[in-house]
C-alpha cells in the first residue's frame, strides 16, 4: 500500500521552537514496522513554515495515498485541525483510507467515530504492532473485527475491539529514521537535532498526567541498542542534541545507569536533554558524573508547584526539599535545570502567585518554565476539575500554555499576568543573568543564550496572543459540559492503570 503519515501544523509556540523543527517521533516510529512490511511509506511534515492548511491538503491528495495515517503529540490541541484536513482530505481523496492514532483518539474514538465520517479507524494505545496489522488487513480486504486496539464502524456504529497488549520489547520496532531528511531538523541553536526514547511509561501516580494510564506501566529499551543508534545517527547522519521523549527515563536506576555507561563507551560528542524526576537526580548523586560525561546538558524537572499542600493535592510524590537538593546537584555536576511550575489551580490568589515567585527564585533553577493545569479526561485530575468553569472553549489552547479553567479568585487576565510576571522576573534576576553573560562551561553557555533568545520569542508570542488574538470567556459550561460526557466516559477515563499480561505484542 501507498501509506502517508501526516503531521499537521499545530498552533502552540510550544510545539514548534521558533526557526527550529524537531521531527515527530510517533509517526516515524509507526513507519518503521510499515516500511518492513512492504509498504510504500512516506512523511509529510507540515509544521515546516508551518505549511498553510490548504497547502497541507494539496499535498496530501498530490501523493495520492491509499491510507493516510494521523497522529500527533499535540494531542486535544491537534484534534480540531486534524478533523479539518482529514475531512478535506477525504473529500478529494474518497478512496483513501483515513486512519487516527494517539492520545486523544485513543480516549476519544467514540466521540470521532460519531462525528466524523471521514475517519475510517483509530488505533488506541501503542501504535506499531496494531498499525501493522491494521493495514495488513486492510490491504488483503479481512475484517477488524480480529484486530485488537482498534477501533470503527460496525453496522454504522462506533465499535472498540479488547485492547491491545503491551508491547514489552520495545528495541523489537525500528524507528524510521529515514523518512526524514536530518538536515532539515534542528535543535539548541541550529544543532541537528532527533527524539529519542529509553522508556515508555511511568511508575508513579499524578493525577495531572496520562502516563500511566496510557502506557500501563514503566518499560525500557536495550541500554546498549540504544546508545549504539544513537552513535550511528550522530557518525552517519550529523544529529548533535537527542531530546528524550521519555517522561522517566530514569525509573529504573540499573537500566539507566547502564545505558549511560553504554553511551560514554561509544566515544562521541553530543548533546543530550530530558526529563526526569527530582528525587531521580537525588537518589543517583553517585553517578551523576556519568550523566554529564554521556552527553547530558539540561534536565526538565517535573516540580509542578512549589506549595507542599498543591504537591500533595496532585499526588506529585516528591518534595521541595528534593526539588531544592537535585537543582543544586545538577548544577554541581554542570547540567541545566529547568522547573516546570503549574498555575490555575482553583486555590491561586494574589498571595499564593507571590509566594510561589520567592519559592521558585530560593529554589534558583537555571530556566524556568510555566504551565497551566489542563484537565484532559484521561487523566486522574479530571475527577476534581469536572465541575470547574471552563474559560478556554478552543480546544487548539488546551496546550499546557493558555488558563483553560477559571479560577474562583482570580480573573484570567490576572492569572496570566501573575504567571508571566513569573516568568519573567525569575529568568531576569541578577543570578540568572550572571550565568547569561559568563559560565565556564563553553556548551552549557551556548545553552543558557540560545534558551533566552528563544525564551524572549516566545513570552512575547503568548503575551500579543493573550492580548490581541485569544478570546477567553466563562458561560457556564464546566470541563464535564465542554466534553458532553456521560458518566460511563468519566469512570472509563479515571480508570487505574490495566496490568496487562507480558505477552509480545
């Protein structure tokens, strides 16, 4: 089959660096199983410009695919523009298979099947075993009745076959990397750049995250598989800065430790940037030093706030006096910090949005970076916001970035203030410019300006878009209303973690 994935442009800063791109990981590694099955397998990236939506649908009907295959990491945000360029899509292409996966489809293939006619099948969960065997049967003409993950119409109505198992070796789909030109792709100031992922999942329980629900639980590649693609994509094809996808890369202390050693046996220098816990960086003080001769230069932690009652409130886990102590660790071993700090919880005024600004100046991270909490259904938190009013209805600002729940003291203007105050005043500091203007370390000063010139671009960007462009109102509707759900859809979403079994997919 003539298959085409399609990533759509998406309309968060966030999702597009200014003037760099990054290549969509998911629909690369759904490609990979394709193309050794024997399919004719290309990717049309459309956030490059970003591609006008017009443009990205003449594009698509000029390939003249027998399927063409959505998904983006956007999720809820991406869903309105893939409904309209699939719909165009499938207006000019009416013979085209038109196939969703991710996310957002995965908890909502109910909702998509009943309103959108155009999309002939979703894939739920993981994508690449069930990918396979979708366009298997589609291309010899079986049913899917047989498939699991999936999801269509049977008899017009939407149907969901069991869910898929696990995948449990990860190493045993290859990504396909060479759907995608690497020159074309850039990262931490015109770095050739990739994403990368050690693991899937994650162990721990917030209940602001889908982690969990999503991928079940904690699994990880090969240590040495991966650091030897890693070596080949910097030795063949220039990549320089491998961002990590994993939202825990560290989970497991031993997996990880041996694929940092595996990495510095290969010899080479690259850049390497993520996300993990904080009391991951605590609990391995020890080794640390490996984690900065791998490659590592920045770490994304998750602090979520900086109030203990907040912390608790989203089942976090942690503390601040392990956020305090991993900021100081890195910082230690020459590695970046980044705080990632949520605002929009129903308690914020004017003394909490202060108090947070000292706690997150004591806490003295390298970059900050702040996000409003966002009720998506699959996640726990949905249970305790479904009541709340909602003040953002375009689903394409429901992208960690834009106030979608109002808060009961505080008007959206000035919550956004308050968090770009914040924003500000915690990248301004004397201390912060200090390590702007002069740090020993060559690479991590090139990583301190590249992140403040991008940082400025896009504080600016949200700022004229608050202002000028977005539209924020409350008329009643609360997070439950603006899904229309059912209570059978609640407790689907909220739903712990399935222990599947261990059986390869």
């Amino acid at each position: 089959m003539r298959i085409l994935l399609v990533n759509i442009p998406h309309p968060a800063i966030g999702s597009r660096i200014p003037r760099e791109q990054l290549p969509p990981l998911g629909l690369l590694a759904i490609g990979g199983p394709l193309i050794d099955d024997g399919h004719a397998v290309e990717l049309l990236d459309g956030e490059f410009g970003p591609m006008p939506l017009p443009d990205l649908v003449a594009r698509i009907v000029a390939h003249a695919p027998d399927a063409i295959l959505f998904g983006h990491s956007g999720s809820s945000s991406a869903q309105p523009i893939i409904r309209h360029v699939a719909a165009q899509a499938a207006a000019a292409l009416p013979r085209a298979t038109i196939v969703y996966g991710g996310v957002h489809p995965t908890y909502f293939w109910r909702e998509i099947l009943r309103d959108e006619p155009h999309v002939h099948a979703i894939v739920r969960g993981e994508g690449e075993e069930t990918a396979r065997r979708l366009m298997r049967a589609i291309a010899d003409g079986q049913p899917l009745d047989s498939i699991p993950g999936i999801a269509f119409r049977r008899d017009g109505v939407p149907f969901g076959t069991p869910s898929a198992p696990v995948i449990t070796d990860l190493d045993a789909y290859r990504v396909g990397w060479e759907l995608i030109d690497h020159r074309r792709y850039s990262y931490w100031g015109g770095k050739r750049a990739v994403v990368i992922q050690f693991s899937r999942g994650c162990p721990h329980l917030c209940n602001y995250c889908g982690q969990r629900g999503f991928w079940t639980r904690w699994r990880h590649r090969d240590p040495v598989l991966l650091a030897k693609e890693i070596a080949r994509l910097h030795r063949d094809h220039g990549v320089e800065v491998f961002n990590f996808a994993d939202e825990n890369p560290s989970a497991g202390r031993k997996p990880w430790r041996a694929f940092l050693e595996a990495l510095i046996a290969e010899h080479i220098s690259v850049t390497l940037v993520g996300s993990t816990r904080a009391d991951d960086i605590v609990r391995d003080a020890d080794i640390l030093h490996l984690y900065k001769q791998a490659g590592f230069e920045r770490f994304l932690l998750g602090m979520e706030n900086t109030d203990e009652a907040t912390l608790k409130l989203i089942r976090k886990g942690g503390s601040t006096t392990a956020d305090r102590e991993a900021i100081r660790l890195l910082r230690r071993h020459g590695i970046l910090s980044m705080a990632t700090w949520v605002a929009g919880f129903d308690d914020e005024t004017n003394a909490s949005m202060w108090r947070g600004l000292r706690q997150i100046i004591s806490y003295d991270p390298d970059q900050i970076q702040a996000l409003y909490v966002t009720p998506h259904r699959w996640t726990p938190f949905y249970r305790i916001a479904r009541d709340r009013p909602v003040i953002q209805p375009d689903a394409t600002k429901w992208d960690y970035k834009h106030p979608v729940l109002a808060v009961a003291g505080m008007a959206p203007w000035r919550l956004f203030l308050w968090v770009k105050a914040i924003e500000a005043i915690a990248q301004l500091r004397p201390r912060a410019l200090l390590r702007w203007a002069w740090h020993p370390d060559p690479k991590i000063r090139h990583a301190i300006r590249w992140y403040y010139r991008m940082g400025r671009r896009v504080w600016l960007h949200e700022m004229i878009g608050f202002l000028f462009r977005d539209r924020y109102r409350a008329d009643g509707r609360t997070v439950a209303d603006h899904f229309g759900d059912t209570q059978d859809h609640e407790e689907e979403a909220s739903k712990p973690a399935r222990r599947v079994p261990r059986a390869a997919a």
